[in-house]
C-alpha cells in the first residue's frame, strides 16, 4: 500500500470508528476533569500527593472538611455531626459521628450492602495510618500527637503482625458514634489532619477482604463510587453517583464574595448535582489544552506556553476566548519558591551578610518575569499572602529588585562579609531538579550572583538524588517550593525550625535558638491574636535573617469553560467536585462552536 | 549440532546472563544509588520513619541476602509490588503492555512492509530521479525532531481537522481505534526514513552481486531477479534489523504515549528510576534481557529457515 492510500485508509478508519464510537446523548450530566499526573491508587493511607489524594477524597470521607464557600480557609463538619468538644486543657477532642452514613455497597459486606458507619471506623482508620507493617505516607501528621500512638506503632514495629484490638489511650470510640481523641500535648492544627485524606474512614472488613489489593477497590461513605467497583491504573477514571450517598445538601452559607457571584444559588439540592465523573489523565500540556478548548475537558490551569495568548494582559481572558464563553480564574497559591542556603556550612551559617548580599542581588521582579508570566506574588519572607501572619505592607530590606541602589548594597554587605567583589569565595554550586525550567531557574541565578562577582556551577540531580544530597548535606545551595499541607503559617515556619533538620522538612538545617524558642512556643497555642503577632514576628525574623533567597508565591490560572457551574480555584481540592454543575443546554451550544 | 540442541544451549545461557543481569542492577540501584525511602516518605520524612521503612523494604538485610532475593525473583518472575504505588508490577506489566502493543504492532507491520516495498522500488530504479527522490524524504524525515511530528499531528490533524482523537484510550475493538491511529501513523512517518534507507541499502549490495549478473544472463526478468533473489537474499540482514526490534515494541514509546494518553509501558521504567523504585526497575531490566536473548535466538533461527547454508555452532 502507497503511503497516500495508507494515510486515507487510515483517515477513513479513524472517521468510521469515530463515528461508530462517539457517545449520543448521555442521560444525566458528566463532568469531565483533566489531571496531569498518574493516580497510585485509592488507599487514603498513601495518599500523599494531591492527585491521589482528589482522587480519594471522591470515594472517601473524613470527619472534616474545608467549607468550600468560606476564605479565609475554614473547616466544617463533614461525617462529624459538629465541630467537636474540646477540653479546656486543648488535649481532649469529642467527636459525634454522623448517623445513618452508609458505605458503597460491596461484595465484602454480608449480602453486598454497605453497613453503617460508627465511631470504631475511624479508630480503624487511623491506626492503620499509624500500623508500622504499612508505612502510611501521613504518619508525620500524627507522629508523637495522639496519647499512646507512639507507643503502639513501636510495639508492633517489633512484633510479626498488628493487632487493631489493643486499646490506645488516645483514640477511642466511647459509643457507637462519640469518637475521642486525647492528645500528647496542645497541637492546635490537630483538627487540619482530620480534613485530610489520610485519615478519611475506610472499612475493616473491606481492608481485610481485599488484603494488598484493598487499594484497587475504594469502598467508601463519599458522594462518588469507581465505576465497577475496580480502579485500574489507567488513563482514564470513571466514578458514578454513589447511590446510597446521605442526603447532604449543597450550602446556603459563605463568604460575601461567594454570595456576591452568586455561588450558593443551588442552595438546598441534594449533593453531588452530577451523575458521572469522567477523569483523564493528560500528562502533557499540550494535549490537555487541546482537549480543554475542543470542550472534552471542563477546566484546566491555563499551561505557560499559552499564557501570552490565553490571557495578552496578564489580568483578562483574550477576546477569542470570551466569545466561547471561557471564564478565567486566578488566585494565590499557598505556597512559596525560595533557594536554601545549607546552614551546615560555616559559610553561610556564621554569615548572615553573605546571605543577605546573594538576597539583594537576585533581581526578583525578571525573574518573575521569565518564569511566572510576571504574575507570581514576591516573596518577602516566608508565610504566603491568605493566612495569619502574612504581613501585606511589609516589605523585606533584603529583597532585591534589579535596581542600581540593591547591587550597591550587596556589593558592600558582599564586602563586609569578608569577599570584596567576591574574592576568596569558593564556586557555590547550586543543585536542582533536571527539568529544563529548573536549568533556566538555575542559570538564571548564576547570572545574578555573577553581577556582584559571585561564581556560581549549576548541577542537575534526578529528584531522589537531588533528595539524597539535600538529606546528607551535601549541597551548598539548592532551588525548591513548598506547598501548604493545610492553611496554617505553622507549615511554612517549621520548615526553618531548628529541631526539624533534614530529613525533616527543614532541608536547609538553619537553626536559630530565638527563632526556635518563638516556634515552640507559637505551636502549641491556639489561634487568635496573640499567635498572630507572633507568626509575623518570626515572620520577619526570617526575612531579616535570610536563611534563604526568598523567590515567590505563585498564582493558579485556571480557565473553565461557561457550562461548568459552581467551580471555585482552591489549594484544598478534596472532595469539591460533589458541588459541580453542568449546565447541558449551555454545553450543547457550545460545543457547535468550539 | 541440531537445530534443538542448538536452542536449549541457547536458552541456558539464559542463566548466566540473568546473573549478571541481577548483579549489575543490584550494584547500580542497592548499593551506589541514593537511599529510596527518602523521596519514598516525601517531604515530611523524619530519621526514625526513613530507618522502620528501610526494615519493611528489607534493606536493612545484608547484601548477599539482598542479592539473592533480586536473583530469586528474576527466575520465579515474582516481582512483588511497586514501592512507587504499591501495584502488583506483573500486573502493571500485563495492562500497560497491550496498550503499547496495540499501537507498536501495527505500526510495526506497516512500516516493515511499507520501507520494504519502497526500497525494492528505489532498489530497482537506482541512480534514477525515484531514487534520488526518495533519499531526499527520507533524509529528510529523519532530521525532523520526533516531537515536532506529535506537537504538529496532534493540533493540525487531531485538533483543527478533527480527523483523529486528541488524546486518550478505550480498552476493548473498535473503541480503542480512533485513539491509536494517529499515533500509528507518526510512528509509521519516523521509521519509514530510516528503515527505507537501511533496506535500500542491503538491496543495493545484493543488485550487485555475481549472483543477480548470472540470473540476467540467464534472461530472468528483473521482477524474478528482484523478489525471488534479491529479496530472499537481503533477508538475513532484514530478520536480524526487525527480529531485534520486536522486544521494544512492548516497551512501548514513551514520548508518544505521554503525549496521546496511551496507558502502556512507555515510561514505566523511566518513571521507576525517577521514583527509586527499585522492584520496578528489576523487573523491566530483566525481562528485557530475557526478551533480547529470546529474540536473538530467533534470528539465528530464521536465518538458518531463510538460508539453509548457514550453520548453527
């Protein structure tokens, strides 16, 4: 067969098949998501990246939840009938359980019927969180908190097999539905664990019935269930209403900028407002935009090859996008991008002018520029803008900006650090991860530093070298982000808390006594003002010290298409897409002129 | 030595390699590579969590226990779970390896029989401006980037014609189909280049054979000369370039899977060097060596189906 004829039978083939397969009218209404990166799997124990953990949260369900409606950032109940009773001394916590929630039916059950859910589920779930034989990926949340926790993980650390029936003091069902949890000492950001998918309820007898391959059939309380009841490790995931889910009703209640939009008009319906869930998994950029702007995906963050021309002003969707009823979201992402400087090295440890000069002489505002579309919030220190102890007007003395008067002044703290225009520096490498926009990142710093006379080598590490390297020591300076685990300044300062050393997650080892002393403190209080003064204060601490080159805080870009209602950009995603809407009619005209 | 001896001497060689397979990637991943708990535990990793991992993954064992338990599971093909995701891997291996073959194998099929018939053609009318034609084309598909074939087939073709799916995969005929034609063709477009120019090239050395001048003096005519001689003797070459290639096609191809959705092999063990996971990598490395050895054995068999003087020793 000649190569034309071969490209016709085949074009012929595809426009068969196409035709042959392509869906006619669904009944009901299917939202279709786009992620882009593989799933693990369903067990909430090891669901410790946010594609898992989304994925996870449609099937499970925890005590807690974030009120999607509300900002700043604030729980609710979810399978708890309220927020719970806490002791005076802030160490004992009641829960009520929710009555009458069912699992998804599943053959594990007598019969195939979904018992109900009680207190012991969650007793259950989260010491299989702290079982020693399945190193859960959420243990950290938990570790040296719950009273006698330790001490039963310990014991069966030891021991062939774990046994769930040892009581442990701090985690007990009272009755079928009282729920207690007794803590070690104060952790005021307790209740955030209990929102997340590592400890969302699962059922032993589940568990036990599919043993290894428990995490290949989710059997949950959520509004969602896998269709067929397996998840394979595919590129596509299809979910479909959980027929036996509670009747938990979309909210009536949130912030004024919710109501204002007009998010709670579908107060009262009964939850999820859709009848399937089609989730694909696009690795690549391109594909998925594509896929987005023929109408095959709802929603998609706008990838950085397209910005220019999805969004020419950096504020406003283009006019082309507009006419196809595009809608365009953007928020601050709870998170920050920074270089660490690695504080074993008396280098950078014994001087803070060093550090402060490397600071100043890295011009924020390009960088910015070339590689967050001049769109990411500077960093002044380390707490992100939408949480208690974010200082908004402050700005840091050591943030440099590309001006004329910033590499003065590092040429002079460079000078009085003992290397005057950088003589008797060593090459100060700087490790990265071997993707091309880190290359850039990195290339981009060495050109920075070499303004004041400051040799720098980059070296790109595959991610668990780079990992290794940082865990060992054995780096002078290395590029990275965090990304909050939940909406508290506690998460961003612990990652310079002394005692928290790699492998911990302060990778950089800056130890301070007085930022320490703050810390401990500050972490066992509950909110309110006074933590608030002291959040900032070591806040600012940190910028004054600049234990690293603070960089950004990104922004998300999110474009959706007219159709999907009730969509909101968040940092916590679990368990969101119950509230979606597809407005069909809207989709169907749509669609002609996509 | 008989064609059956011949292949279970082979196959026993199975053995020595697979040792030396074993050995090479308990080297390279157990004792110089980094510690794979740590990217493991993620970023909350404390030392006591990175220490009780290592005793549950069993590297806290001495080595020779270590080496013996990668030997073990390389002859049983009991591979375990992934560290990365927990999954069975002869599971993984099992589903990811149909959607790679569904498109590999057609694409395979095709180009063989296409670059073959192109390069009799060319073969045939050597020195002529066909010939000449087809090298520019040729050359000139090669020097084009792979991803340039994906990014520009994907939008004009997927995207703006609307002739193929953008991305994506159904299990199951004819679901499946509108999802892998278009990345058939791209493979089919990146191997015609250099397989036609490979071909011709044995082609050409066989058109200039002692053999081939006689069968024209005889008066055979050059259909005969070219399909019963020519083609019969270029086979050798041609079985050891396609019998080789066969293994990689399971492999699958990771750019074009990435970039249309395809759930196979492509970048199974690229993903498992990334995430340490080292189970993963076992089992990709040595069923590919089991493959290469299975699959070169069949070349030395084909060439003594296809040319009956070649001796097996």
């Amino acid at each position: 067969m000649r190569f034309p004829s071969l490209l016709l039978f085949l074009l012929a083939s595809s426009l068969l098949f196409t035709s042959c397969t392509k869906k006619t009218d669904e009944k009901g209404k299917t939202l279709y998501l786009a992620v882009s990166s593989q799933v693990k799997g369903m067990d909430p124990i090891y669901a410790n990246d946010r594609y898992s953990g989304n994925e996870v949260a449609r099937v499970y369900e925890g005590l807690l939840q974030y009120d999607y409606f509300r900002r700043p950032y604030t729980l609710a109940p979810n399978l708890a009938e309220a927020m719970p009773t806490v002791s005076e001394d802030g160490l004992t916590y009641t829960f009520k359980v929710l009555k009458g929630v069912v699992f998804q039916d599943d053959a594990a059950f007598p019969e195939g019927k979904g018992r109900e859910l009680t207190a012991e589920d969650f007793v259950y779930s989260i010491k299989r969180l702290a079982d020693p034989k399945l190193q859960g990926l959420g243990w950290w949340l938990l570790d040296g908190k719950i009273k006698g926790l330790n001490e039963w993980r310990n014991k069966y650390a030891e021991l062939p097999k774990t046994d769930y029936e040892e009581e442990v003091e701090g985690l007990k069902a009272l009755d079928r539905y009282t729920l207690q949890f007794k803590l070690s000492k104060p952790f005021p950001q307790f209740l955030y664990s209990l929102a997340m998918p590592f400890t969302y309820a699962v059922a032993r007898e589940v568990v036990e019935k599919y043993g290894d391959e428990f995490l290949n059939h989710p059997v949950g309380t959520g509004p969602f269930a896998i269709r067929d009841g397996v998840f394979k490790q595919t590129k596509k995931i299809y979910y479909v209403k959980n027929p036996t889910f509670r009747e938990k009703l979309y909210p009536c209640e949130g912030s004024e900028e919710f109501k204002e939009k007009g998010f709670l008009k579908d107060c009262g319906k009964k939850l999820p407002l859709v009848d399937r869930l089609e989730v694909n998994i696009i690795e690549e950029n391109q594909p998925r935009w594509l896929n987005f702007e023929k109408g095959r995906v709802d929603f998609v963050a706008v990838p950085k090859d397209n910005f220019d021309s999805v969004i020419p002003d950096a504020k406003n969707l283009g006019n082309d996008y507009k006419e196809k009823k595009i809608e365009l979201l953007i928020s601050p992402a709870l998170d920050i991008t920074y270089i660490a400087f690695n504080h074993d090295l008396a280098l950078f440890k014994n001087n803070k002018k060093l550090r402060r000069a490397m600071s100043l002489a890295y011009d924020i505002d390009e960088a910015n520029k070339k590689f967050n579309n001049n769109q990411a919030i500077r960093a002044q220190s380390i707490v992100p803008p939408g949480i208690a102890g974010y200082m908004e007007s402050y700005k840091s003395p050591y943030r440099g900006r590309g001006r004329k008067e910033d590499i003065e002044k590092a040429k002079k703290l460079l000078a009085e650090a003992g290397f005057p225009e950088g003589k008797g520096l060593p090459v100060i490498t700087y490790d990265c991860p071997n993707n091309t926009v880190s290359r850039h990142q990195g290339e981009y710093f060495q050109l920075q530093m070499a303004k004041i006379g400051i040799n720098v080598k980059v070296i790109q590490n595959p991610w668990p070298e780079l990992q290794k390297k940082i865990t060992t020591r054995n780096v002078m300076t290395y590029g990275i982000a965090w990304s909050a685990d939940y909406p508290d300044a506690e998460n961003f300062l612990q990652l310079i808390y002394g005692p928290n050393r790699a492998p911990g997650a302060n990778g950089s080892g800056y130890d301070n006594p007085e930022f320490n002393k703050l810390f401990k403190v500050a972490s066992v209080m509950q909110d309110g003002p006074e933590r608030t003064a002291l959040y900032e204060k070591m806040n600012r601490m940190a910028a004054e010290e600049v234990p690293w080159i603070f960089l950004v805080h990104r922004q998300s870009f999110v474009v959706k298409h007219g159709w999907l209602k009730n969509y909101i950009s968040t940092d916590f995603e679990a368990g969101i897409s119950q509230y979606f809407d597809v407005d069909k009619k809207l989709k169907k005209e749509t669609l002609k002129k996509l | 030595m008989s064609l059956t001896s011949y292949i279970i001497r082979r196959l026993l060689y199975v053995i020595p390699v697979l040792l030396g397979v074993c050995f090479l990637v308990f080297l390279l991943f157990n004792v110089v590579s980094p510690d794979p708990t740590i990217s493991m535990l993620g970023k909350h990793a404390t030392q006591a969590q990175v220490l009780e991992l290592r005793e549950v993954l069993g590297l806290n064992e001495p080595l020779h226990i270590q080496y013996f338990n990668t030997v073990k599971s390389a002859f049983t093909f009991d591979f375990g779970r992934s560290w990365s995701t927990k999954q069975e891997i002869s599971e993984m291996i099992k589903s990811g390896a149909i959607p790679s073959a569904t498109v590999t194998f057609p694409a395979f099929i095709i180009s063989f029989l296409l670059s073959v018939s192109i390069s009799l053609f060319v073969a045939f009318y050597r020195g002529t401006f066909f010939d000449r034609a087809a090298v520019v084309v040729c050359v000139t598909l090669m020097s084009i980037s792979s991803l340039v074939y994906i990014l520009v087939g994907q939008w004009f073709f997927a995207f703006h014609l609307g002739w193929f799916e953008i991305s994506g995969y159904e299990e199951g005929f004819p679901d499946v189909v509108p999802y892998v034609l278009l990345p058939i063709l791209i493979i089919v477009v990146l191997s015609v280049g250099p397989d036609v120019r490979f071909y011709r090239t044995i082609m050409l050395d066989e058109i200039y054979q002692d053999y081939v001048r006689t069968a024209r003096a005889k008066g055979l005519s050059e259909k005969v000369i070219m399909f019963k001689h020519v083609l019969k003797n270029a086979m050798v070459s041609i079985i050891t370039y396609v019998v080789l290639k066969i293994p990689f096609l399971i492999l699958g191809s990771l750019l074009i899977e990435s970039f249309f959705g395809i759930p196979g092999l492509g970048g199974i063990t690229l993903k498992a060097v990334n995430s340490s996971d080292y189970p993963v990598i076992k089992a990709m490395t040595v069923l590919s060596a089991i493959a290469l050895i299975i699959f070169n054995l069949l070349t030395d068999v084909l060439y003594k189906v296809v040319d009956p003087r070649v001796q097996l020793k």
